[in-house]
C-alpha cells in the first residue's frame, strides 16, 4: 500500500457568508504528483493554504503524515510547515530583500548558518530554475517570470518533503514552463518530493501528473489519471480539458445557451 501524504477531509470554508468550499476530500500518496485544477474562484488557491495551515477550515481536517494540523497549535504547525515549501500564485517576494536573500530567507531568519552558506544554497537553488546570476538583483529588477521562479527557488531553498505549487508555469514563456516541469518532475525522482501542483496550464497537467483533479462547485468533481481525464466523457470535464468556449461551465457562469 502506497503511503498517504497528505489527507484533505471534507474541507469547507467560508468567507463571510460566502461558501466557497463545500467539502473538498482527497488523498495525496508519497511522491505523487497530484494536479490540482478549476475554474478561476473555484478555491483552487483556498485549498493549498489550507494545506499548508495559512488559513483555518471552517469545517474539515488536514492530515499532514497522519497528523491534523487544523487543530495543531502554532508552534507545532511550524514544525511541520518545515517539511513544505509553497510558491505563492502572486510570488510574494520581499521586495526590500535581494533575490539571494528571498530565496535563502528561512535560513537567514530562522538559523546560525552564515550567510556566505545561505548565499551558496541560494545560488544552488537560482541555478536549478534557471536564474544564475540574479544573485544580488532586487524583485523590482526583474520580470515577472523571473519573479516567479526566484519564489519557486525560495519554496525548494529547504529541500522540503512537500511542495505546493500555485500556478508554477503561469506568465513563463513555453521553454521556461518545460524547464520547471523538468524541474517537478526531478525533485520527485532525486529528492522524493511529494508534489500538488494548481495550474490552468493543460500540457504541463497532462505531462506531470500522476493524478488530476477537477473542483467544481465547491467539491472535487473528477479525479484521476491523465488518460482518465482526458477520456472522461462528463460535459463538464470534457469542456475543461477540451478547452471549449462553450459547454455546461460557460452557461453557469454568463447564464447563456450553448448554441449562444
Ligand atoms: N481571504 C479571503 N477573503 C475573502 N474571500 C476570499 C479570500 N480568499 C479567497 N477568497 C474567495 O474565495 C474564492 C476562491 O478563491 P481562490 O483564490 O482560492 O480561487 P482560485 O481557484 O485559486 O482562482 P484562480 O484560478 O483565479 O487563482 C474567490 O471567490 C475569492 O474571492
Ligand atoms: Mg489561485
């Protein structure tokens, strides 16, 4: 029996008055590579800060090695936000921090090890996304998708069991989106690493994962491997993968007919 990494029980959150998700579950194995997708607002990005205990459920658990962390006190939460590194869909980079800096930031706040070591690890970590040499430039000196993968250096900086990717490949040009594919795909077979990843990104999906799931409204809808995905013959699924303007998603969502 394969061992589960990561168990997401019957998850509900609102905001406000707002329910944004109605009881999402899954189960996420050592080493797998579970894509996470849905439409824009569907609680895509809700459901990783779930997991990685920024945000609390209003109902639900989150097992992290067996262990539930909605109910973990903060200090025991830090814990096990060690085994995880998570990249922001927005980056969240300190834009008062070189890139160095962001990237080695857990070590600089949070240890004794020198900064000469952190400078290392960090250069380490920019050359395996494809920034060498941005070392000592600011967040504001750098494009979009360089900032996303100066984050994506700074959710590995720690070399942690799990790894959260929000929109990974979103802004990177087609090369740039295959190199860190690669790169999920490397950290799995080096490291172990057990991976989510959210992206509305169809090829990266198709190529990196083991499993797919699909939330919508508000609960995981499909879930499965890529070919089971891909051969779903559910409208909803179908409309998804299949990038159609038109389907069962477009009439929630304008209220329109299909033939409109
Ligand atoms: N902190 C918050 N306070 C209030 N509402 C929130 C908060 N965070 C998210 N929401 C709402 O929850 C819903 C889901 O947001 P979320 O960011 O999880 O979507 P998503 O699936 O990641 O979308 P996208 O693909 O556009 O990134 C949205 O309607 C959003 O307005
Ligand atoms: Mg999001």
């Amino acid at each position: 029996m394969r061992k589960v990494k990561i168990k997401v029980e019957n998850l509900v959150k609102k905001f406000g008055n707002r329910l944004i998700l109605k009881g999402i579950s899954f189960e996420v194995y050592e080493k797998e590579i579970f894509v996470l997708m849905g439409g824009s607002g569907s609680g895509k990005s809700t459901t990783l800060k779930h997991i990685i205990g920024l945000q609390k459920p209003t109902s639900g658990k989150i097992y992290i090695d067996g262990i539930d962390i909605t109910s973990l006190p903060e200090d025991k939460l830090i814990e096990i936000r060690k085994k995880m590194g998570y990249l922001f869909q927005e980056g969240a980079l300190f834009d008062f921090l070189k890139v160095w800096e962001n990237v080695g930031f857990y070590y600089l706040e949070n240890t004794d090890i020198k900064p000469e070591e952190v400078y290392k690890i960090a250069k380490e970590k920019l050359a395996m996304v494809g920034m060498a040499g941005t070392e000592e430039l600011y967040p504001s000196q750098l494009s979009g998708g360089m900032r996303k993968r100066a984050s994506l250096a700074r959710a590995i900086a720690t070399n942690p069991e799990i790894v959260l990717y929000d929109e990974p490949t979103s802004g990177l040009d087609p090369v740039m989106s295959a190199i860190i594919d690669q790169l999920i795909l490397k950290l799995r077979k080096e490291l172990g690493v057990t991976s989510i990843v959210v992206t509305h990104d169809l090829d990266s999906a198709f190529s990196i994962a083991d499993r797919i799931a699909l939330i919508h409204k508000g609960k995981i809808y499909a879930i499965g491997t890529p070919e089971e995905i891909k051969q779903s013959d559910d409208p909803i699924v179908k409309q998804f993968v299949n990038r159609l303007p038109y389907g069962p998603i477009t009439e929630e969502l304008f209220e329109v007919k299909s033939e409109v």
